[in-house]
C-alpha cells in the first residue's frame, strides 16, 4: 500500500553508481564464470519487473549459452547452470547490498509492518569484562577462535570461576572483541520477496528490481507465488495503490468495518485482487480501534470547538489538533504504520 522508492543511504552517491556496485558485488559472488559477456550480466541485474516476460527471459537463455535450449524446460537447472551459485547461497549477499545501500521502513505491500535493517556492534556492551559476563552463545561464536565448544565452556565457566581468574583465563579474546565492535554487522527485519515469483522466471530471481523487502507476512503467508499487475508492483512507475483507492469506515447494523472505495476504474480488477489476496481489509479491521478513537475525537472536538479552544488557551490550531488527534494523523510520515488508512479516514471525518 505504498510506493517503494529507491532512496539511497549515501546522499554522494548516484543510483547509476549502486547499480554498478551491484554488479560487482554479483560478479564477486558467482562461482561459475560462464557469463563471459559483462553486458548480458548487467541486462539481468538491471531489468524492470515490467519488461519481464517469457520473451525476455528466451532471450537472455539463448543468447547465455545458445547450445543449452533444450533446457528451457529445466528451469530450476538453469539458474546453478548460468551462475554457478544456488540463489540460497547469494541471498545474504543481495540482503546485505540491500540493507546497505536503501533507505526503507514500512512493508510496500500492507502498510502495517516496519521492515527495516540495522547496524549493531555490540554496544550495549560496556566493555569486554560486561561481555564475557553477560553476552549470549551466539555472540561469544562471533569473536574469532571461539567456537561451539568453546562459548559453551565460557558460559559454564561463568558461575564456576571466580571473576578475576575467568577475565584473565579469556583476556586473550578482548583483540577480538574490540575488532568486533569497530565492524558493525547487518540485521534485517524484513524478508525480500521476488516481485516476479524465481519459479517463473530463474534467471531473474537476482535482478536487484526485482526484489523488494516486504514484511514476513506478506511475503509467506499471502503473496506466495501471486503474480502481481504492473500497476500494484510498489517500485513500478504505474503504481496506482496509493491514488487508485481510499479507506472508509462503514456502518454495518449495530457495528464499524473499515472498508476502501475505488477510485481509479480502469484499475479495478487488478486492485481487488489484491486487496482479497494480501487481506487488506481484514488485516485492516484489526486495527479499527485507531478508527473508532478518532471518529469520536472528530465528534468532540470540531473545527468550532477546536478554534474557541485556542482563543482560550493561546495554542495555534495546528498544535492543538497534533495534541488531540495525535502528530501521526496530523502531521505523519508516509512512511508509518498505516499512514494510507488514517490519512483518508481523516479526511472523512473532517480532521485533515
Ligand atoms: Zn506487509
């Protein structure tokens, strides 16, 4: 439910730039090099989710490697036989260069989730005596010549050693420890869903416009292998979702339901369908209690009420509203929790 734009994390740098560092950094991870031509290399990275068809995808088969047509067919063969990597193995790599390069913070698909990343380099740490005695198996296993055996013994060592001797037993491991914090590692709170499902298409499971990070819920549970229509793909330059629609509460006998409205008609079918398909409304109406607190907000204080408050009290109008209906409706990000659905309700209800 939002456009996903590329926004990149190094203000100095040009999209064109982090293209090529993409290659680059594909190149450096692919252990077959029978991609002798860099071009076709870059043609694939590069290519929009728009242009990718049966036709494109033929193309780039014959022109990889023209003896191997009779495995079209084959195409879970094609990716390992082209690039030599499982697409597993290049995952953490393409999440890295994702995480490391984009700027983005709620899921494109629903609009409910935060998908982020993260550096963390240990510094809730004070120093490596708080280490050894406080950090878990896993973070003791990043430090270098410490392994399984090893974190397990620490540990045990922990409550049986007197402090001074346990700190000076593993002294030796604070080198690493301090390397560790200078280099900070990746978390993502996200999944990368292949907009084109890879079964479809192999050759284009690593086209950086392709992939896109989307919450885990979206991504496992309702996508699947849906195939999206140009004007729903969230980094299409046809995205329609934001404009094609609006939210609306509706009364139903004794009851609210938040419910969406089109807009757009020539979009239509492609728009309920993925509405039905991601469970937009039902998702949704799991948080009718923002709507329901602002529809009686909206009935208390009025524009009337809100402006006699402020004569009374001196507060501008603007403060006054951020106060009652929250900065988040007045004032909020697009990119916030769903920002879609509290922006339109509030434009209902008078507030915006
Ligand atoms: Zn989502």
């Amino acid at each position: 439910m939002r456009k996903f734009n590329y926004i990149l994390k190094d203000k100095t740098k040009t999209i064109k730039e982090v293209e090529r560092d993409y290659i680059k950094v594909i190149n450096a991870g692919l252990i077959n090099k029978k991609i002798a031509d860099a071009s076709i290399l870059k043609e694939i990275l590069l290519c929009p989710p728009n242009t990718m068809n049966d036709e494109l995808h033929l193309d780039f088969i014959k022109r990889l490697r023209p003896i191997t047509y009779n495995l079209v067919d084959k195409k879970f063969i094609l990716f390992d036989f082209f690039f030599g990597k499982e697409y597993s193995q290049l995952q953490p790599i393409i999440s890295k260069f994702i995480s490391e390069n984009f700027s983005f913070k709620i899921c494109p698909y629903c609009g409910i989730d935060y998908v982020n990343s993260f550096k963390e380099c240990l510094s809730y740490y004070m120093n490596f005596s708080d280490f050894l005695i406080n950090s878990t198996h896993k973070e003791l296993k990043r430090l270098k010549r410490i392994g399984d055996g090893k974190a397990k013994e620490i540990l045990l060592n922990r409550s049986s050693l007197a402090q001074k001797d346990f700190e000076k037993k593993y002294s030796k491991y604070e080198s690493s420890f301090k390397q560790l914090k200078l280099k900070p590692q990746f978390h993502n709170h996200y999944t990368l869903d292949h907009i084109i499902p890879k079964a479809k298409y192999p050759l284009f499971q690593i086209s950086l416009y392709n992939l896109i990070p989307v919450c885990y819920s979206c991504n496992t549970k309702f996508k699947g292998e849906y195939e999206l229509e140009n004007c729903v793909i969230p980094n299409s330059d046809g995205y329609v979702l934001e404009s094609g629609l609006k939210f609306c509460l509706l009364k139903e006998e004794d009851s609210f339901k938040i419910n969406y409205k089109l807009i757009h008609s020539s979009d239509s079918k492609s728009i309920n369908d993925y509405m039905k398909e991601f469970k937009i409304i039902g998702r949704y109406n799991e948080h009718l209690d923002i709507v329901l607190s602002l529809k009686e907000k909206a009935e208390k204080y009025n524009d009337v009420k809100i402006l006699e408050i402020s004569r009374q009290t001196g507060i501008s109008v603007e403060e006054l509203k951020e106060m009652i209906f929250g900065v988040d409706v007045i004032n909020g990000e697009p990119d916030s929790q769903l920002f879609k659905l509290k922006n339109d309700i509030s434009k209902d209800f008078g507030i915006l």
